[in-house]
C-alpha cells in the first residue's frame, strides 16, 4: 500500500511539473511565431449511412505543410485519403453487400490555438487545443465494385445515380487537434475532424450532404522561427508640438435635386432550366436563370410564375419520364421557396415525354418558367 501511494505522488509531481518546467522554458533564444510545418498523419475514417458505422472504418493517411502567423492564428494545406467503404442493407435475395472506391481529399484550413488564445502569460505551452476549419475539394474514383453490384444482382432501383468512373465535390471540415510539444522542432498531435461532402459520394442519394469522421495521429517538424529580439528600452517621447490653427472651409454647395426617370416597364419572364439525365438538381450553369427569376419576382411582387417539366421521349419509358418531369418541377418550386418567394405565386406542373418543346432531344431534359404580371 505504501509503495502504491509512493508511485502515485511521483506520478502526480511529474504531471505537475512537466507544464511548469515548459512554461519555464519560455525563456527561449527563438520567438514562438510565426513558424513553419510540414506533417504527417495516420488513423481512420468513416462515412456514415444507414449501414452499421463499426463495420465501414477504413485506414486514412494524410501529408500536411503550413504555418502560424502569430501564437492565436495559424493555417495549413492538408491533403488526405487512401479507401473508403460502404454498403447496402437487407437487399432482396441478396443481404448485406460492401463496396469500395478510392479518394483524396485537399483542403485549406484555418487554425486556432485555443490555448494561446485563452491562456497567455506564457510564451508556449506542452499542450494546446487547436480549433480547425477549412474548405476544399473531394476526388473519388475506382467506382468498380458498387457498379459490378448493381449490374450483377440488378439493383438499379436500390442505387439508381451511382457515379460510374469518378466524382468531384466540395468538403467542408470542422475539428479539434490536441497538439504536444516535444521540441523547438518536433511535436505530435491527435485531431478528430468531421468533413462535409457532396451527395453520392457514397454512391447513394440520400438528398442531404454525406458526412464522414476521421481520426488521426500525426508527427510535425517545425522550423523557421525567428531570432528573438533583445528587449530595448525607448528614449523618453519628446513635448507633443503644439496643434495647429483649425482651417475653416467654405461649405459646400448644395448638390442639384436629381432628375427621376420613369421606371422601365416590366418584361415577360421565360427561362428554360435545362438538366442532365435523370437528374433534377440545378446546375451551377441554370442557377444564374433561377436567380433571374427571384429578382423578376421580388421586383414585381404582383406578378406570378408557372413551372411545366418535361423529360426528353428516347430515354426511359413514359412512367418514369413523367416521374422526372414532376420532380424537376416541384424541386425547381421548392428552390423558389427557399429563396424567399410565396409557394402561392408559384404553379408547377409536368408533361413528362407527351410534349417535346424542343427539335434537338437532349434540350428536352427542361423546366419552362413562364411569368406574368397580374394587375
């Protein structure tokens, strides 16, 4: 018993001293910004479905190079990726089936020290707390196996839109990194990350952003500090000189009354919104009209619109072109509304492949907006 409570107050006084003994260290040749990183990173990663997570955790390795500006803020380019795992849950005749593709993901980060934000006195501590946040960009290829899946068990409807060669999207990242300093140069981290991703990434549509959990453990070489500066002690400030005479200024003129022109008459309002097969998401490209839209609206709060879909007659059956049409005509509705605009001044409605508005049948994939002012 005496032993035990021996070891356990070294243990204690050790723990105590290590951050003291570093905070004493702060008398240092170097100043402890800016500096530079480079890093490496090991762990796991999971993205997240209506599969059991435990099972789709997957090794993730990541290379990093950045720097902090001052002790508070910091940045970094940090690049990850190796494999990724998903799956499909209780498919008729078939079960349970896993899949696997490649990716790589590179961000720009923003780093925040906590710790030198919230505890100063001190040039540098043993530990810091490190908010991250950080935008980027999501290659994923190698989408063999999902698509040998569905074309060996038919399961077309299951995973209707899965990517078949590659997909690029957007990552949104939000984490925290547990940071030990070792040495002037050498430090390791822990750092939990959750990234945002686009859509099907998974190979599934789930109509909402995938998300996926990395956990990683990594080594950091630091370097490029600079010499600090001895401290020198400024010569008294000499008597302020006495201010000047104010000058006055002539007021200005009035500027003259501006002439009002007329308001320009409102035009009619037609857009086409075009899509790409089977798919009823607004491109980049057609958002620009959707917009143009909202502000013939929200300039003309009188007037209403009327959104007809159709879906091109060589692709697909008369059923499922119909369906197409009426999706794309209550999404492009219910886009409207979430830009602010009354569902009551807006009509949708479908015609599938029965009308082809357009000679060329590609152009057919389209939503017609029609607009009209109501007096």
């Amino acid at each position: 018993m005496k032993k035990l409570s021996m070891l356990l107050m070294l243990a204690a006084s050790f723990v105590l001293s290590v951050p003291q003994a570093h905070a004493a260290g702060g008398d240092k040749d170097y100043e402890p910004a800016p500096y530079f990183f480079v890093g490496l990173q090991g762990g796991g990663q999971v993205t997240f479905t209506n599969y059991d997570f435990t099972k789709l955790a997957m090794p993730v390795g990541a290379v990093s190079f950045g720097g902090y500006y001052n002790p508070v803020v910091g940045g970094r380019l940090h690049a990850q990726g190796w494999r990724d795992k998903g799956a499909f849950k209780n498919l008729p005749q078939v079960g349970d089936k896993t899949y696997y593709w490649n990716y790589y993901t590179v961000d720009a980060d923003l780093l925040v020290n906590l710790t030198n934000l919230f505890w100063k006195g001190s040039e540098s501590h043993l530990f810091n707390l490190v908010l991250v946040g950080g935008v980027g960009l999501n290659y994923a290829w190698h989408n063999k196996q999902v698509n040998n899946l569905i074309s060996t068990y038919q399961l077309g409807n299951v995973a209707p839109l899965a990517w078949p060669h590659s997909r690029l999207g957007h990552n949104l990242r939000v984490g925290v990194q547990l940071d030990l300093n070792l040495s002037k140069h050498f430090g390791v981290n822990l750092e939990c990350d959750f990234n945002n991703l686009s859509d099907r990434f998974n190979s599934k549509q789930a109509n909402s952003d995938d998300w996926q959990a990395t956990a990683m453990i990594g080594l950091q070489y630091k370097f490029g500090y600079k010499a600090k500066k001895p401290v020198v002690v400024p010569p008294p400030a000499p008597a302020p000189a006495p201010a000047p005479a104010p000058v006055v200024k002539p007021e200005p003129k009035p500027a003259p009354a501006p002439v009002v022109k007329p308001a320009p008459k409102p035009q009619p309002l037609k857009e086409n919104i075009f899509y790409s097969i089977r798919s009823s998401e607004v491109t980049a490209e057609e958002m620009v009209k959707v917009d143009k839209v909202v502000k013939y609206l929200n300039d003309n709060p009188s007037a209403t619109v009327d959104i007809i879909g159709y879906a091109d007659v060589k692709t697909g059956n008369p059923k499922i072109n119909m369906k197409y049409s009426q999706q794309r005509a209550q999404d492009l509705k219910n886009l409207l509304v979430k830009k602010g605009i009354d569902a009551k001044r807006i009509k949708a409605s479908a015609k599938g492949d029965t009308e082809q508005p357009f000679s060329v049948n590609e152009k057919n994939r389209v939503s017609i907006i029609t607009g009209e002012l109501n007096k």
